[in-house]
C-alpha cells in the first residue's frame, strides 16, 4: 500500500471527524494497537534506513547512489504524515469528548515518533545537500506542499482548536477555517468532496510510483479502519466505490475493506 492511500484516508476522516468521534467506541483501548503496533515498526525501519543513507552519504560510492532509496523513504514519511497527524487529532477529540485518555495516548506516541524521525530525514537532506540538490530541491518541494495540505485537511476537523494543535501552522488552520461557519450542508459536502478530489488528483500526478514500507503501510490502515464503526462508513460518506460492496458483506471487516482500497488504486 502507497503513502498516498494513507493520506486519502486521512481526507475522508477529516471531512466528517465529527461522526467518526461520536461512532468510536468507547473503553476499548485495546483496538487502537493494530495501529501503533504496525507504526512503531515502520518508525524502526525508518530509522534503519536513514542510519544506512547517514553511512552511505558519509562514505561515498562511485558505484552506488543512494539518492533514489532516500527519496522514497523520505516521500513516505513526509506523505504519510498527514494520517498521523488527522488520526491523532480524532482520538485526541474522542477522548475530550468523553473526559478521558483512552485512545489520545495511542496516537500521542506515533505522532512524537513521526516528528522524530521526520526531523532526521531533513537534517540528513540539509547536511547532504550539496551532493544531491536536485533531490533535496524536490523533497523540499513535497514537504512544503504536504504541509498545506496537512493543515487544510486539519481546518476540516469538527473541534478546529484540536486540529490547529496538530497542524504545521496554527494560524494558517484557523485561516482555512475562518469560513466554515458559512457552510450549510450542500456548501460543506460541495467543499469535502472537491477537496477529496483535489488531494488525490495532486498525490497521484507527483509522487513515486514505489513505496518503502506497503506492508506497514497497509497494517496502519487497517488499525484505522478497525476502529471504527460499520455504521460510521454508511452516514459519512466513505468512498462506497472502493469499500461499500465489501462493506455489505463484511460489517467492518477491515481486512476486506483495504483489498478494495488497494484494488481500487491498482485498477
């Protein structure tokens, strides 16, 4: 699975993280740790890797470049950011609403490791920078174009405070946000839907084709998507072209609900 399925995702929860709130069950903490399981392991391979480019790019190899395995590293840490960052501003939201600390702890934990290791791989670009200009000029690029969009789907999130705390700026989240007391339901899903269509339009149209962890990548959907409710996929709006012939069958079955998330994508 690509990072870039993971950040649709991450649209379609910050378009209605209202229902998703009201639908996550609570004192069940314990279906929360498929996702931080699989994310702490991909945290670890992450770290590996940019230990293994530290070593590389200080020892360099006429015969072997290492540019272009960085590059897809870094893409999926920068790319799938935007779920760990929306999927922690839900259960934060979640656990507010119910005076507790249930769930926010699972999401707090990955969100400190991502930032971790994304503060790594860009002192690793900023240090390595001369050797690899063109990389770093098109990582830095993806960076600063993830971040918007990290903050715009964050300006979507029903508690808007919540959602500037995890955002890359807060005031450009407030500003995204500034207008949303105009919406009434038509304008709101009119907005939902064209910034869905936006995300995945701009995703697929800039990033690589390969992904450095899929299998992870596919675990920590499936600890999102578990979760959740059966009936928060039917009153939200999930993409019912990938997921609501599954879905029929299956309740919540998470596991056959990703096979159409990714057969959808490779069709």
């Amino acid at each position: 699975m690509h990072a870039r399925q993971l950040a649709e995702i991450a649209g379609w929860l910050s378009s209605c993280s209202e229902i998703l709130v009201a639908g996550l069950p609570g004192e069940r903490p314990d279906r929360g740790m498929r996702y931080w399981s699989a994310s702490k392991c991909r945290l670890q391979r992450w770290q590996a890797a940019l230990k293994v480019f530290e070593d590389d790019l200080a020892s360099p190899d006429e015969m072997h470049n290492p540019w272009f395995a960085i590059e897809v590293v870094i893409e999926e840490v920068l790319v799938s950011e935007l779920l760990t960052r929306v999927w922690t501003a839900v259960l934060v939201q979640h656990d507010a609403t119910r005076g507790s600390q249930e769930l926010q702890s699972i999401g707090h934990s990955v969100f400190i490791g991502h930032l971790e290791t994304r503060s790594r791989a860009m002192r690793l670009l900023l240090h390595n920078r001369a050797a690899g200009q063109r990389a770093f000029d098109r990582i830095d690029a993806l960076r600063r174009r993830m971040e918007r969009w990290t903050d715009l789907l964050l300006s979507r999130i029903s508690d808007i405070e919540i959602g500037a705390q995890f955002g890359f700026d807060r005031h450009r989240v407030r500003d995204f946000a500034s207008d949303r007391h105009l919406e009434d339901d038509q304008r709101r899903r009119q907005m939902e839907s064209m910034l869905q269509a936006s995300l995945v339009a701009a995703l697929r149209g800039e990033l690589s084709r390969c992904s450095a962890n899929p299998d992870l990548n596919r675990e920590i959907a499936v600890g999102v998507l578990e979760c959740l409710p059966g009936d928060c996929f039917n009153a939200s709006g999930v993409p019912a072209s990938l997921l609501q012939a599954r879905l029929d069958q299956s309740g919540n079955d998470a596991e056959l609900m990703l096979r159409e998330l990714v057969d959808g994508e490779n069709s």
